[in-house]
C-alpha cells in the first residue's frame, strides 16, 4: 500500500459545546496527519470526543478551533459517513438506498444502477436488491449502509461504531468484508469503535482516545503483516497490541464504559 | 386470498341480512311509509332522480367540495407543519392563535362562513377545509417533529437542497402520521359536505335530504342517507388504497 500524500491534515482541533451549566469540552486541541490510503481506528471510552472527531472531519459540525484540511480537491461530498445505525430509507429498497447518493447527484440511472449493483454485490447483498430494510437483518442493514457510503466513491470513508449493533458472529465477518473492501477500493477509513481487538485487527494506526475532557492519549502503529485474518488472531504481537491498548484505556484519565 | 373471499362473503352476508331485517319492518310488520319506506321505494326514489340526471348533480356537487376542501385542507396543514417545524419562533407565535382555532367548534361556525363566503360552493369547501386542515396539520407536526436526527445528518452529509430533503426524506418520512390525520379528516369532511348543504345552496346530497325532509318524500331522504353512507365507504376505500400504495414499506396492509 503506498502512503505518500497527506489526505487529512488534523491540526490543533478542538470543540467546545455550552450547556446548562457552562461549556463542556468535548475534545482538546488534536492533531494529526493521515495518509492517503490508511486504516485508522479509534479507541476510547464514552464521551472521549471519537464521534465528534468524526462530525468535525465529516463538516456535520464545526470546531471551536483549529483547521481540518482535507485533500479531496474540493469535491462537493469529500467523505462517505457509516453511522452506528444503518441509517436507510425505510420506503427505499436496498438498490434505491445505495443508489440515493448518485440519484440526488443526478447520475444518469443507467450508471448509478451499474454503480449500485456492483456495491451491492460487493458487500455481499445480490439477491437482495429489491428487499425493503425492514425485511433485512441489522448486520444486512449495515451492509446496505456502507455501500451506500460508498456508491459515489469519496475518498475518505468515516465510520462511527458501525457494527456496534449487529451479533459478533457477524461483526467478525462484517470486518473482514471491510478488510476486503478497504483492499480493493484504497480508501481512506477512519474507524471509531469500543472493541480493542478490532481496532488492533484492522487498523494501520490505532488512536487512543481518553475521556473528560475528550483528548488524543496516545497513536499506537500496527506492524502486523497484511492480509489479515484468523491467524492473525493468533499472533502474538496482535495479543500484545490489544492488551497494550487495553491499559492504555484503563490508566487514569481513561473511564472505562 | 382465500381470506379475502372469506372477508367479502362475511361482509355481502351482514348487508343482505341487514336488508332483509329493512324488507321485514316495512313488509310483514307494515311500518308506514313515512316513518321507514321498503327498500324497493327507496330505490325507485333512487332510480327516478338518477333518470333525471339530477342525482348526478347532486353527487357530483358534494363529491366536488369534498375533494377540494380534503386536497386543499391536507396541503396547507402539512405546509404549516413543515414550516412550522423548521422555524421554531414561528412555532412560539403561532401557537396561541392556532390552539383557539383548533378548539373552536368549527360546525358552529359554518353560518358565519355563509355570510362571509356566500351560498356558493365557496362557503362550502371553506368549512371542509377548516375540517381537514386541523387533524392533517397535528398529524404532520408529528410527523415532522419525530424525524430522526440521523437523517437530518445524512441530507447533510450528501449536500441536499431543501427540496430535495423536503420531497425525498421529510415528507415521506412524516407520511405515516400524516395518513392518521387524513383519515380522520376524511370523515370530518363528508361530514362538513352534507352540513353545508343544509343550511344553503340549492345543491349537494345535503340540500337533496333537506328538500325531501321538507316536502315528506321519506324514500328520497332515505335514498340520500344511503348515498353519503355509500360516499363515506367509497372514501374509505380510496385512501385505504392510496395508504397501501404510499405506505407499503410499514408493511401496514390489513
């Protein structure tokens, strides 16, 4: 994998929210530079400003301060955003749902339907086009989710707990797809998540993240070698890695929730 | 399917057993005529003004209003909801005044609306309108108020316009909401239909049973009666069909 170009520039972000009582912050000045084509995986508690890095990066939000640069070339939709829930239109089947993203970009059918059908089937869902959500299960749900993320091919894909809500069964097989699915496509994949081992299974640089208020602890490299899979679980460097990352969270300042 | 037939016959059974128990009241237990007229009465009543072309008329006329008063009354009230939801100051002023009219019996206020508006049809359909318009505007405020938040992030993650936000997440997501309050106005409106009618206009299913009242043609009163009883159903049967069409996706179908 090359990991040359800068694709986000993070640099001293930070945000602050006011409340009842006065302002909170919710994440300390931040900074770092990801890579073109890295997997970022970001660990942390419960309130550690991981979802609100995301909404700052994505522009859902703004920052109090500091600058997010990313490299897109001033694309009109830089960022495809995975949500802890699927998110879908309900009264959308899945080939309407991936399709949204081209159909409210007015892409021709013909091209967001060949778009559409090769994500779908990409993501392991072919046979499934005409299904409605309510007749998918949630890991099918997530699926439809991200190949909508992906239907109008951003460059930087954020995910924000994406499989928190499906079984573990699936979730191992969900993060293998992404595995698959990061391979092919060389996005950019910023991963926020509660689980340590999938962060250390996934991911090039995993960040930790410490809550109240909601700061960058420490960036941890995974050296482990790619393609992972099942034996990677074996390894004893992944082992070593999760357990770091475990007492990373545990030390004062990181809340276990 | 099988359930359907079965469905169909139970109902073709009621309305036969109820025609018969008519037939058996008017027939063999001699009620008078002006009291409940037999059956074939009612419909040589109903016959006789079809041949003239005037039941027509009058069906054509109420029908008209109805859909009027309904198709106006649904769009205002989901367009105040919608702008309503979106500014919310608008929402504080609006509220006093908007309770007051919500309240007001507006069957009380249909000869107010007759000096003002006139025997027309616009009277009419102005007291439809305030009918329909109550029950839509609180279903789509529900509606609009319990979008998800997600997919206010999503519209804006993919760059929506307002429209395009309007028409492909808002709207059809405050639809089901939208749909109970339509029902409900449904029936307020026929109701509302036949009451303006009543009270002026030489026109409409209303004025037919006034008239017949009036003149002591009991099997034309009962042949309007049925006939707004039958317009009711053919309203129910319409929006169950537009609900199955717009709300497949809940799965709702009975």
């Amino acid at each position: 994998m090359v990991q040359s170009e800068r694709m986000i520039d993070i640099a001293g972000v930070h945000k602050t929210f006011v409340a009842d009582h006065g302002t909170v912050t919710a994440l300390e000045p931040l900074s770092i530079t990801i890579k073109e084509g890295e997997f970022i995986a970001i660990v942390g508690p419960s309130g550690c400003g991981k979802s609100t890095l995301l909404r700052l990066i994505s522009g859902l939000d703004q920052s109090s301060g500091g600058t997010i640069t990313l490299d897109t070339a001033g694309r009109k939709r830089p960022v495809g955003f995975v949500f802890q829930e699927p998110v879908l239109l309900p009264w959308k089947t899945t080939l309407e749902n991936v399709r949204f993203p081209l159909d409210t970009a007015n892409v021709s059918r013909l091209e967001a339907d060949r778009k559409a059908l090769d994500l779908i089937k990409m993501v392991g869902l072919a046979g499934f086009e005409n299904a409605l959500p309510r007749q998918l299960s949630g890991g099918m749900r997530q699926r439809t989710a991200i190949a909508r993320s992906l239907s109008d091919d951003p460059q930087i894909l954020l995910m924000d707990e994406p499989f928190s809500a499906v079984d573990l069964l699936t979730r191992d097989t969900l993060n293998d797809e992404l595995l698959r699915i990061w391979q092919s496509t060389g996005k950019t994949i910023l991963l926020v998540t509660h689980s340590v081992e999938e962060a250390a299974y996934l991911a090039d640089r995993v960040m930790v993240m410490t809550a109240r208020p909601g700061k960058l602890k420490c960036v941890h490299d995974v050296t482990l070698a790619r393609p992972r899979g099942e034996e990677t679980k074996l390894d004893p460097a992944y082992h070593a890695l999760v357990a770091q990352l475990r007492r990373d969270l545990r030390t004062p300042g990181g809340e276990r929730s | 399917m099988v359930k359907r037939l079965i469905a169909w016959i139970d109902y073709s059974l009621a309305l036969v057993a109820l025609l018969v128990a008519w037939w058996f009241a008017t027939g063999p237990m001699a009620m008078p005529t002006y009291l409940l007229p037999s059956p074939l009465r009612t419909w040589n009543a109903l016959a006789g003004i079809a041949v003239t072309g005037e039941l027509w008329l009058h069906l054509g006329f109420t029908l008209q209003n109805i859909i009027l008063g309904l198709v106006l009354g649904s769009v205002a009230g989901i367009a105040l909801a919608y702008v309503m939801t979106r500014f919310q100051k608008l929402a504080v002023w609006l509220d006093g005044p908007l309770v007051i009219l919500q309240t007001a019996p507006k069957i009380a206020l249909a000869p107010l609306f007759v000096v003002w508006f006139g025997f027309g049809v616009l009277s009419k359909v102005i007291l439809i309108f305030s009918l329909v318009f109550f029950p839509v505007f609180i279903g789509a405020c529900a509606g609009f108020r319990a979008l998800d938040p997600k997919m206010k992030d999503l519209a804006k993650l993919l760059g929506l316009g307002n429209l395009q936000r309007f028409r492909q997440i808002e709207l059809p997501a405050a639809m089901p909401e939208i749909f109970v309050g339509l029902k409900i106005g449904a029936v307020q409106a026929l109701v509302g239909a036949v009451l303006a009618e009543w009270m002026s206009g030489k026109l409409g299913l209303g004025y037919l049973m006034t008239y017949a009242g009036a003149t002591y043609k009991t099997p034309l009163l009962f042949a309007a009666v049925l006939l707004t009883t039958f317009l009711g159903q053919l309203m129910h049967v319409a929006l169950s069909i537009l609900e199955n069409r717009l709300l497949y996706w809940k799965g709702v179908k009975k």
